[in-house]
C-alpha cells in the first residue's frame, strides 16, 4: 500500500510544475487526486498520465480566485471520492513590474490567485473536514520571497507581498485547525527548475526540480510521517 492510500487529495495548479508532479506522486502513492488549474488542456495531459500509470485522478478546472468554481471543486470532489482529506495549495500567479509603475489590475490580480485563492480553497477544505471529522492536513505553497532575510528581486513586489501572506494565513489555520486534528504546514521553496522561475528569476540557476518539492509536500501531507508537526514552514534553499 502507498502512503496516501485510498486518501483523497485536492493540488491546486497542477497542470505543470511543482502541482503536476505532486499529483503524479500522490497517486502513486495510492491517493485519489482531483487536479484543479486554470488550464484544462494542461489539467487533461496530467491526467491521462496518472491514468495510464493506474493512478485514480479527476480533472476539474478552475479558478481559484472566483468562490463559486471553488466551491464546485469541492463539491464535485466530494460527490466523486468523498470528503477531502488533503490539500496542496500550490497555484500561484507572478507578475513582474517595477512597483512605482504598478497598476492596480496586476496587484490585484496575484493578490486574487495567491491569497484570496488559498483562503477560498482552505475554507473550503476546513469546512469539509470538520463536517466529516477528518483530521486532514493543508500544505500551502508559500516562498523564500515570502520569509525575512532571503534576497527579493526588482519588480517582484505583489509576488512577494502575496507569499508573506500565504505565510500568515498558514500560521493561524494552524491554530484554528489544531481542536479539529486538521494540520496546516507551509513549504517555502527557493529556486526550482520551473517556467516561474523563468519568468521572475532566468539569471538563477538550480539543480532542485519539481519532483524535488513533490516529495518534500508528500512527508507533509502523510499523517504517518508527519502527524506530529503543524504550524511549520518549511524553507528549501537550492544547492546552487
């Protein structure tokens, strides 16, 4: 039996990058993965992969930042396998402009993904698992971008901003879900072999790959080898 077996799991962004490869692995570790991603083209070649391989897989595509798609990802994931047990919220949205010609429609518009998503998908989430009693476990994506003292970048200040939050929200739902045995933890990943990192940072080189943090959030997400740590973050500093 796989680590996650028979679970069922929601990962967020998981058309590409550090989401596909979660998905890829928690299916192979026996869990039943509902994909979401703004993308269904992306979500739809992940899926038929997970399936080819034997996994158990649905692909529902949706915007994290609109409360009714979020709401029918739960729905339909429930109607589907059951109640959620874990959530990987790893979709995020980045946009590069120098901050004294920011407009408001790019603040806006990764603030909508990365923060007010992550709050919509883990209401959705703590709701779930309390109505069922579930003692599941949240792992959100945060960032050396969003934890004091890792360099930041020119042009990076929504992004930034957004992941400090991510921060925030992870350290109070894990007070909040602490009565109910829900787990909230944070993965703070530095550089990693991925088209964001092309897009905010092409001058960084890493050898740390998707598959890398993949296996960093499965230790997370297993109550067998992590039921004892909540409210941590956990900070991936790249080998080059």
């Amino acid at each position: 039996m796989g680590a996650l077996e028979n679970q069922v799991a929601i990962v967020t962004g998981a058309g590409r990058g550090i989401g596909a490869a979660t998905a890829r692995l928690f299916a192979r570790e026996g869990a039943k993965v509902v994909l979401a991603s703004r993308s269904g083209t992306e979500l739809a070649e992940i899926a038929a992969e997970i399936e080819q391989a034997g996994g158990t897989c649905l692909a529902v595509p949706t915007d994290i930042s609109e409360e009714n798609q979020v709401q029918a990802l739960f729905t339909k994931t429930r109607e589907t396998f059951g109640p959620v047990d874990i959530l990987v919220n790893n979709a995020a949205a980045y946009e590069k402009k120098a901050f004294a010609d920011m407009d408001l429609a790019t603040w806006e518009s990764v603030m909508n993904v990365n923060i007010r998503g992550t709050f919509l998908c883990s209401r959705e989430a703590f709701r779930q698992m309390i109505a069922a009693g579930k003692k599941g476990a949240l792992v959100n994506l945060t960032s050396l971008s969003g934890v004091r003292g890792p360099e930041k970048f020119p042009g990076s200040s929504a992004y930034v901003v957004s992941k400090y939050g991510v921060l925030g929200l992870s350290e109070i739902l894990a007070v909040e879900g602490r009565p109910h045995g829900i787990r909230v933890n944070s993965i703070a990943p530095g550089a990693v072999d991925t088209v964001m990192l092309q897009k905010a940072a092409p001058f960084l080189k890493t050898s740390t790959t998707p598959d890398d943090i993949a296996r960093s959030i499965l230790f997370l997400a297993d109550n067998t080898q992590s039921g004892h740590i909540t409210g941590a973050n956990l900070e991936i500093f790249s080998n080059e």
